[in-house]
C-alpha cells in the first residue's frame, strides 16, 4: 500500500514540475510561473480574482465563454470580447468593479456585429504574426504576453521587464501588415505591488 501511495506522489511531482513551464501558467494566468516577475502570492490573487470573475460572467449568461475575456493582472482587470448591446457592456464592466481587491477595470468589449470570416481570419493572422515576432525576439519574455485582435486592432496584455522591452512589443505589433491600431496593456516590473524576489 505504501509503495503505491508513493508511486502516485512521485508521478504527482513529476507532472507538477512540468506544468511550471507551459505558457499559460501552473495557475493559468497567462504567463509561466517560472519567469513571472509577480510574487507567487500576487500570482494567486490574480488567479482566484479572473476565476471568480469568469464564473460569475457564465453565471448571468453562458454564451459569455466564447465571446468573453478577462485577465487580471496586479489586480488590474482587463475585459475583451464581444457583446449584443452596451448595457451588457456596463453590466459587465460594473461586475469586474465588485471582484473583491480589483484595483481597476479596463473595458475593451466591442458590440457585436454581423459575423465577417475575412475579417476574423485576418484578425487570426495578425495575432499569429505577433506572437511568432514575440518568441523569436532574444529581447522580450513572449510568454508575458496575451494577445487578442478584433478589426484589426490589436490588444496586448502582459508584464514588461523594462520598459524597452514593452517599447519592442508595440514596436513589433505596429510593424505587422494591416494593423490599424495597437492598444497595449502592459505594466513594468517596477509598478507591481509586489515583486518576486
């Protein structure tokens, strides 16, 4: 009995270590544990924050989880997507201000439109062609990243080591063909409130 018990909580070890490295994170915050400049504790409340957040965007509307995005970051909420109507967009915006430790909100939901496949495919191809710039650019942690575009615009999400390295990803994203506008939402190491040591 022992043994298996001890088999089990060494397969347990090996499959957590190798969770640590994978781009969404071991709390699924969007970038890897291992290089994420924001304390372990930081990095749970963020995590719990969007968890608690999202569940209660599905609670008034499932269909949320596919038009729907929230990413939290130092207690920052930032909110993409799509919505029928701007009441759903204040609603939702209202929501993300009573998550408990929010320090604010940023809403980016735009109001559905008739859907266009040549305009979803471009927007598919816009982000691919940036996150490709990301990873193989020796001077930026692309995993810090998150990255949605809608109509040609692209939203960057993500933490910055310095602030030539959050200079280089708007600089990437507006070198990319066809892009109308970069809104970046990027914070520096330097302005979290707590730091990894």
């Amino acid at each position: 009995m022992r043994i298996k018990l001890l088999k089990i909580f060494i397969i347990g070890l090996i499959l957590s270590g190798c969770v640590g490295v994978s781009s969404t994170g071991i709390f699924g915050t969007g970038v890897s544990v291992a290089i994420d400049p924001r304390s372990l504790g930081t990095q749970i409340d963020d995590s719990i924050m969007q968890k608690n957040l999202s569940t209660r965007i599905l609670l008034i509307d499932k269909n949320y989880f596919l038009t729907v995005k929230t990413k939290v970051i130092d207690g920052r909420i930032f909110i993409t997507g799509k919505v029928d109507d701007p009441e759903e967009k204040l609603k939702l915006t209202k929501l993300a201000w009573e998550t408990q430790g929010v320090r604010s909100v940023k809403n980016d939901l735009k109001i559905k439109e008739e859907f266009n496949f040549n305009q979803s495919a471009k927007d598919l191809l816009i982000t691919s062609q940036l996150r490709t710039a990301l990873i193989f650019n020796d001077n930026i942690k692309a995993t810090n990243y998150q990255i949605d575009t809608y109509k040609k615009k692209i939203y960057i999400y993500g933490i910055a080591i310095t602030s030539d390295e959050k200079d280089l990803v708007i600089k990437e994203a507006k070198e990319i063909l066809d892009v109308e506008d970069v809104i970046a939402s990027i914070l520096l190491v330097d302005n979290l409130r707590i730091q990894k040591n």
